[in-house]
C-alpha cells in the first residue's frame, strides 16, 4: 500500500522571503494570506537565517516546507538549504506574471493569484505520497 | 520531562530541569512546535519526545 501524507495544515511551514521589492512583499502577503485561510503555518525565515535554535528544531518537525520567492534571486529557497532542509514546494513570484520593481504599493490581486496558486500546489501534495517519513 | 530528569540522573551532572508552560518563555526561544528541550539555553529538538540517549548526549 502505497503512504499517502497525512499533514495537517499546522505541519506545513510557509516561510516568505519579504525582500525590499513589490514581489517580495506581496510573496511575504501571501505567506500570511495561506496562514490565516487555514492552508498552513507562518514560520519565519530570518529565524532561519539567524540560526536561531528554536526555529531551527519547529522547521525540523514539518513535514511538508513551502518557500515563496519574490523573484529569481530566490533567497528563501537558499536560506533553507544553507540550514540544510528540503524544500517540497517552492514559487518564484515573478513566474506568476507578475514584473519585479520597487514600488512597495503592490496589487491586492497579484498576492491573491500567488496564494490560490500555492494552495492548489499544496493541496495537490496533501494526497501525493509523503514528502518525508513522520518526526519521532 | 521524565526523560530528561532520568538523564540527568544517569550521567550524575548537576543539573536543574523545568518545565516551562508559558507561552511567552516558549516563543523567546524560537520554539513554534511543542513539546521541545533546551539545553543550557540551546533548543535541541522541538515537535517530539526525543530518545534518553539523544538527552545523555547533549547534557554530557
């Protein structure tokens, strides 16, 4: 019989890049957009970074780790890798469609393109075989 | 918590073992999932009970 994964929303970590661009706030937005619809956790990538043991450890325990990038430098993506995790999912907000500036007064609507995309990525993976075997 | 207090009487260290219940404590060190163990100060592992020689090695 084939393993199926069985996350629950609060064992699937969002980490956001928030970088000083319009698509790295709206990638951080839609982090929070996933979390407060449900969809999984908010967990802080700079924590990450920071090597902060405590943060370091709660990602460990995930089972299902989703990174979202504002654009092609993708430093989301190689703050986890350097702290040695895998990532199952991972959007680069600029394959959206959606043009790299610095006008931080991004659109409510690209935010909500990037998090219907990644819940259906998401739920896609929840009935896929288990990314990674259980913690404990 | 148990676990711990066994290990710390196995390798007869001086040692003082809480447990902490406040969120706030919790969150200052970093800590999302729970249960977790701090080891003088450093979060060892967090989201499950970890195994009695997994506590030896790190308070030895």
């Amino acid at each position: 019989m084939q393993e199926k994964c069985l996350c629950e929303a609060n064992e699937i970590l969002i980490f956001s890049c928030a970088g000083s661009s319009n698509v790295g706030q709206i990638a951080n937005q839609a982090a929070i957009t996933l979390a407060q619809g449900g969809v999984g956790r908010y967990f802080c990538l700079a924590g990450i970074g920071g090597h902060v043991s405590g943060m370091i450890e709660s990602t460990r325990a995930g089972k299902m780790l989703i990174a979202i990038d504002g654009c092609s430098v993708s430093c989301g993506k190689k703050t986890l890798e350097h702290a040695g995790f895998d990532i199952d999912e991972h959007l680069q907000v600029t394959e959206l469609g959606v043009e790299k500036n610095h006008d931080l007064n991004f659109k409510p609507s690209d935010v909500r393109k990037v998090a219907d995309h990644l819940s259906s990525q998401i739920s896609k993976r929840r009935a896929a075989p288990s990314p990674r075997p259980p913690v404990g | 918590m148990e676990r711990a207090k066994d290990a710390v009487k196995q390798l007869g260290v001086e040692a003082e073992v809480i447990k902490v219940q406040d969120i706030k404590t919790i969150t200052n060190y970093g800590v999302l999932i729970t249960p977790a163990l701090v080891v003088d100060g450093v979060v060892k592992v967090a989201g499950k009970v970890p195994k009695l020689e997994e506590i030896k090695g790190w308070i030895k």
